[in-house]
C-alpha cells in the first residue's frame, strides 16, 4: 500500500453517492485507518451533481491531498465534470457502464461494471446501486467487507429485516461480481491496522462536543447551511447534560437568547453562517457594552447575500473582526482542524467567561463537513474556566464593571443577594447605570478594550512548521493550516528553504510572534479562499510588509499542489532574480 490512497465517488444527489461514502469512510476508520474527507453537494432540492472525496493512510493526514487515484463514477456527468481529477500515472476508474461511457484509456486504468443494470433485473432495486458500488469497492481495494456488513445493517435496522437482507445482498453482490469477472490492474489497496485510541468524527461534531466539555449548557440557533449539523447533534446530547435547546425563530432571536442565558450565569452559545452572522451584528455591540459572555460560531461559506450553501470560503473575516457600529471589541478565532474545532471551542468559551466578552470562532464549510480520525480527546488535560463572581465584600456595595488592574469585573449572577444591576447598552459607569460623559466614556471603553489582553498570555497562539530562517514564509489561518504544513513538508523535501506560521487567534493578533516570523522571511506568501486577500491586507497594513496573496475562490480548499506549485513561483521569480 502507498502512503496513502484518495477516492472520490461522484454521481446526482439521491443516487446514495454521499451515503454510500458514509459508510466506506466508517468502514475503514474502524480498520484502524487514518482517513480525511471532502464533500461537495447541491443546495438545490431537485438534487444535483455530488461528490465526496476520501483519503486512506496509515500515517496522520493533514489533507485531502492532490490528483484523484480512484475516480468512481455513479453516471456520465460523474465522468465528465471529474476525469481531469484523476492521477495521470496509475490512476484508476471504477464506473457504471450502464450509464457512462468513458474516453478509450483516459485513465488508464478502468473497470467497467454494469452496476445500474444488476440493482435493476438481479435485485429488482435500482436503489442499491450505491450498496452494490460498495460491494466493488471493498472488493477492488480491500476494504474490509465484515465491517460494512455490520455498518449496513446497523444503518437500515430501523427500516425492518427485508431492507437489511436486501441491502446485504447488494453488497456481497458487487463483491461476488468482482470476484468473478474482473482482473485486478492496480496497485491499490487499504488494508489494516491496529487500532490505537482513535475516533472518527467531522469538525462540526467535534466542535459540538467539545462546548458540552467547556460547559455549554444552552443552544439558541436557527438552522442554516453548513452550520446546522451542529444544533441537531447539540438538539441529542445536550439534554443528557442538564442543557436546553431552542430553535428560533431567526438568528437575531438567537443571539438575544445566548446573551440572555450569559447573563443569567450558563455558559451558552450559537451557530451560523454569514448570511445568519449578519443579522447578529447590532448584538455583538450589546455584548461587547454589556461585557456578556458568549460564543458565535459562524461556520464560513461562499458569498455574498445567499452564495453558494454548500462550497467553502473564508471570506466573512471583515465581518467577524470589524463588523458593527461603533468599536466593539470582540475575540475573533480561527479553527484549523478537526481535533482543533474540539479544543478550540473550550478555548472560546475559556476566553469568553475570562475576558467577558463575545468570542467569534470561524469555521467553514470544508472543516466542517469534513470526517477525520483524531486521537480521543484526553479530557484530564483541558482546564475549564469560569466567571469571575464577586466576593461577599464586593456585594456589599456591587459594581458590576467596577475599575480592575485587568478590565475584568466581578459579574454576579442575577438573584443572589446584593447583587442587582443594570445591565444596558447604553454607555454606562462603575455601577451599571447610563452616564454619557465623556471622561467615562473613554475610561469605559479602556477597560473593555484592556481585557483582550489577558487572551496574549495564553499558551499556543501561533503554530509553526519548517525553517526557522527560511526565504520564503508562508502566514495562513484557519482550515488551510493541514494543507499548508504537507506543502512545507514537500517544498522542503524538494530543497525549498520555506517555513509557515500560523496564528489561531485573529484579533487580538499575537503581534510580536509573528512580526519576528516576518522579519526573517524574504517572501511571506499568504494563502485564503477569498477574493480580496483580506488576511494579507490585514498583515499588510499591520506589519508595513509586501506580503503575496495567494487567493482561491472556487468553492474548494486548497490542495497541497497548489501551495507547492506558488513556492516554487515565489522562489523562482522573487529569491533567485534578488541575489
């Protein structure tokens, strides 16, 4: 087996294309596999072309990595819109020859199985069409088929015995099939291997767990594409911890409840995407005045207005750091991975209740749909904070955003006694009560700004992969940081001077970190799925340094080629011709 192997099965929405990568996905996580997804899909109800892309190794994978190595095509369109997809040297397809009908040796390799025309005469159900591709796929490359059988089953038991016995049917269907009448030509198979601690689990899940481990203990959301996975894994689990759920009636709703909920003393949050992240704006000053914790999530996808539901971008970072009238400070995050959207969602409720402030935490639609295998997580190594709460003395005569070295002010929680207060966005002094002057209004907004501070002294702002001096530096954030470090591992194997630094709190930026990153590059390239560059602006007028934007817009993530492909343009153009 090479390093790893990439599958991507493509067909039209209600073909089973994304179940059926489900369940291979499941199949081989459970092998002991390490494996990363990427999936596309149509937003329209009609249905519409889909795609899901799976890669199998043996070793951590930090991305959904370059050319296709098997292409499995569920129809013709399938065909048409990936075969450029495929590796040029070894690359394999596995399609329906009963509906596509492929370029003669393009790839080279191909099996031709008529899969729609065995689910319709020798199962009487074009339904298991997708079960029977499965069948091939455990067959062709050794996916272990006692894994799926108890994966399907399991699937469609609430659906009675006959489904199951029929969709097992399908399965060893298509296993038989290849067994019998088609010759193995590639190189490609899966395997095992022992399984060491490990879980399956997507970005928006992870992220889901980990606010119960924080402490979340209240959801206000309203459904929205990509984010809505989150509020109907939370909708499950959160009651089994004594939590409460609420769909609203629209995001600006939502908010309110979360703010209401913070300021009654439960940990809360919410999730959406831009267009919903929009409507929250006049809220994020309410929180930010009102020094309220709290947690947004706004899982990134392709705008404006409406975009494209269901591709990837990270454009909403103006909006997160500079969105709403006035000067409202906020937290703003970036997840960067699977493993991280668990951790760094206890960060954001850490950096919450410690700064008391609202907390933006930026995912996207790749992260956040993606399924990773990562390492249980170790939960006797996460620290959860809480609130300050005032003292019996400071209740004696309470102030609620009473004057501290810190910014911080003891917040109690409405009930206990001594501890009534106004809590107002209007412009306020010690005590809670409006006071427009303009001496305190200056010294109000001193303190709330002073509070960022305290998130500086954490531990792990910046990540850094590759040289330590090296010509050409590469500033990322966000979901881009896996496809970045397998770029800088292969530049540099390639005899590429490069090194990355990656920031996992966009505001307050980790300054000094990174101005010494800075200073000791030639070149900074900087990689984000937007149009304008706007990570690069934002270091760009920071920093007083020319950096390279390196933008993508196309509704996918980077791939590691790509970021290959500008070091070695950065290296040529700007290094070589400077000496």
């Amino acid at each position: 087996m090479e390093d790893s192997v990439i599958f991507r099965l493509a067909g039209e929405g209600g073909e089973g294309v994304i179940s059926c990568s489900d369940i291979l996905t499941q199949s081989a996580s459970q092998a002991g596999l390490e494996i990363f997804t990427f999936r596309t899909y149509p937003a329209e109800i009609k249905g519409g072309p889909c795609m899901y892309q799976l890669r199998v190794g043996r070793e951590i994978l930090f991305s959904k990595g370059d050319a296709v190595d098997v292409l499995v095509c569920f129809n013709q369109e399938a065909y048409d819109l990936h075969a450029d997809s495929i590796r040029k040297q070894g690359g394999v397809l596995v399609y329906d020859s009963s509906s596509c009908k492929p370029k003669e040796g393009v790839p080279e390799i191909q099996y031709a199985i008529p899969v729609s025309d065995m689910a319709r005469k020798e199962l009487n159900s074009y339904l298991t069409k997708n079960i029977i591709f499965l069948g091939i796929l455990a067959k062709l490359f050794n996916f272990p088929l006692e894994k799926l059988v108890s994966m399907i089953s399991k699937r469609f038991v609430k659906k009675g015995e006959a489904i199951v016995n029929l969709n097992v049917r399908a399965l060893e269907h298509g296993y038989k099939y290849v067994e019998q009448h088609v010759e193995k030509k590639d190189p490609y198979a899966v395997g095992r291997k022992d399984t060491n601690n490990r879980m399956v689990i997507s970005g928006n899940q992870a992220l889901a767990l980990g606010a119960l481990v924080a402490g979340c203990r209240f959801y206000a959301g309203y459904p929205i594409t990509p984010a809505t996975d989150i509020m109907e894994w939370l909708s499950k689990e959160m009651p089994r911890f004594g939590g409460a759920l609420i769909q609203a009636e629209d995001e600006i709703a939502a908010l309110s409840m979360v703010l209401g909920a913070g300021y009654g003393g439960v940990k809360a949050m919410t999730a959406t995407s831009g267009p919903g992240f929009s409507l929250m704006t006049e809220l994020l000053g309410l929180a930010s005045m009102a020094e309220i914790p709290c947690v947004i999530v706004d899982v990134q996808r392709a705008g404006p207005s409406t975009g494209m539901p269901t591709k990837t971008e990270q454009s909403d970072l103006y909006q997160a750091l500079y969105g709403g009238h006035g000067e409202a400070p906020r937290i703003v995050m970036a997840l960067t991975s699977v493993q991280d959207s668990f951790y760094g969602i206890i960060r954001a409720f850490n950096y919450a209740v410690r700064c008391q402030c609202p907390v933006i935490v930026l995912s996207d639609q790749s992260l956040a749909q993606r399924t990773s295998t990562i390492p249980r997580p170790d939960l006797t190594s996460v620290l959860i904070e809480e609130r300050r709460k005032p003292s019996e003395e400071e209740l004696q005569a309470y102030k609620r955003y009473k004057l501290t070295t810190t910014g911080v002010s003891p917040m109690a929680i409405p009930g206990e006694r001594g501890s009534i207060y106004t809590a107002t966005g209007l412009e306020h002094g010690e005590e809670g009560s409006p006071n427009w002057d303009q001496k305190n209004h200056l010294t109000m907004q001193e303190k709330r700004y002073q509070k960022l501070d305290l998130v500086l002294k954490g531990a792990e702002l910046i990540r850094h992969y590759g040289s330590d001096k090296p010509d050409v530096g590469i500033i990322s954030w966000g979901s881009t940081e896996g496809v970045v470090r397998e770029a800088v591992t292969t530049a540099t194997s390639m005899g590429f001077k490069v090194g990355a630094l990656h920031p996992r709190v966009l505001n307050p930026l980790p300054v000094h970190e990174m101005e010494a990153f800075i200073r000791s590059c030639k070149k900074i390239i900087v990689p984000e799925l937007n149009y304008l560059g706007q990570f690069a602006r934002l270091i760009r007028e920071r920093f007083q340094v020319d950096v390279i934007p390196f933008n993508k817009i196309s509704g996918l993530p980077f791939s590691p080629i790509e970021i290959v492909s500008e070091i070695e343009r950065v290296t040529r153009q700007y290094i070589k011709t400077s000496k």
